[in-house]
C-alpha cells in the first residue's frame, strides 16, 4: 500500500477535442481478429488509435532534437522515477524569462538526481491560443540546471524556449538533449501539491524509436 497523497499531474486527453490529432476507432474483436469469437449481442472490443506523439501530457526524449540520443524506450527508469523539487514561477508573465536568478532567490535545494518541475500557471491553457504564451527559461538557467545534475525537467506549459525570438534553433532543447535529459510539457495540478519536494513516476510507452509520448505522471506526497 503506498503511504502518502497521490496527486494526478498529467492531463487527460480527449478525442477529437484536442489540438493535435487524437482519434480512436472501435472494432468488435471479430473484425480485426477473426480468429476470435464473441456470443450474439456481448460487448467485446478491440480499438486502434491515431495521435500525434506530441499531444497533451507528453515527454520528449534527446532523440527529438539529437539524431543518434536516445529514444523515450532508452531513458533509464533512474531518470523517470524519483524525486522532484516545485519551484512556483507564476508570478512570472507571458514571454517572461526565468533566470539563473529566480531559481536562486527561490532557495531550494536541487540535489544530483533531482527532476525539476516548473509550476507557470500556464497549465490550464491547454489546447488554446494562449497556450504560447508563456514564460520561458533562459539558456543560461537550463546550463545551471544541467550542471546541478537534473535528470529530467518539467514544466506546466507547452515549452520553455522564448518564443519572441525568430530563432527556431531551440536553444533549451538542445541543452537539454545533448546532455541525455528529458523534457516533460504540459505538466497539470502542480499548485495542487502541498509541498515542493515529492516522490514522482513518469510512465511513457516504451516504443523503441520513438522521440516523444503522452505520459502519465503522478506525485506522492509521502508522509
């Protein structure tokens, strides 16, 4: 049994409403796979789903930026189960940058291992223009975060590259992927937790050759 409050941080998706490709298809079993029988009138179905890998909670492996990193089958569980520190940035406002500085004056430890999540208030625009709008963190502070020794990095919005610039090389990412750590995006609840160090499991599929994947993520509270 676990011991401690378990809060869901991922968002729930739902097809056809979403703004990247999300569909499903509902078979009875028969008609993908005749060898199996069902009686007159029983409920017994097989689906197929269609989505864009990128779509709603989702965690981006170094494959998606660094041609030969690893794929979301070959990051080490170490990286996807453990302890993540909160550090609250919403008072920051849209295409506001995060510093070196403001995880500084926070004051919380990041210890080598730590996943850092990045609470922007910015979760609840999943799915709207808006969603673009938000702060983003500066090269400089994704280098002080590497070097403490994350091993991954969260955020409730849709990214942290500064989205004003007409740069498309995504600066951050490639921090990030050539130093082998994930980013999760679209991160939900993170004001819902009671305390800024938690217990966290991040369970994407494990599709060898995939660069991205909608994920599950949990926090416990432990007690």
């Amino acid at each position: 049994m676990i011991s401690g409050r378990i809060v869901e941080l991922s968002h729930k998706l739902y097809p056809g409403d979403e703004s990247s490709e999300l569909h499903i298809k509902t078979f009875f079993v028969e008609e993908v796979y005749p060898k199996y029988k069902r009686e007159k009138d029983q409920w017994y179905i097989i689906q197929k789903v269609s989505l864009i890998n990128h779509i709603g909670t989702h965690i981006e492996s170094p494959l998606h930026y660094v041609k030969n990193g690893k794929d979301i089958s070959e990051i080490p569980l170490r990286q996807l189960i453990g302890e993540a520190v909160i550090f609250d940035f919403a008072h920051k406002g849209p295409n506001e940058e995060i510093g070196i500085d403001d995880f500084v004056r926070a004051d919380k430890e990041i210890r080598a291992g730590d996943m850092v999540f990045i609470y922007s208030g910015q979760g609840r625009y999943v799915n709207m223009k808006t969603e673009y709008q938000h702060p983003y963190l500066s090269p400089e502070a994704v280098k002080w975060l590497v070097e403490k020794g994350i091993c991954c990095l969260g955020i409730d919005s849709s990214g942290i590259e500064n989205k004003r610039t007409s740069s498309h090389a995504q600066p951050n990412h490639k921090i990030l992927f050539t130093n082998g750590i994930p980013l999760i995006e679209h991160l939900t609840n993170l004001d819902k937790l009671n305390v800024d160090r938690v217990l966290v499991l991040v369970l994407p599929l494990r599709i060898s050759g995939l660069d991205a994947c909608p994920v599950r993520v949990v926090a416990i509270e432990q007690t």
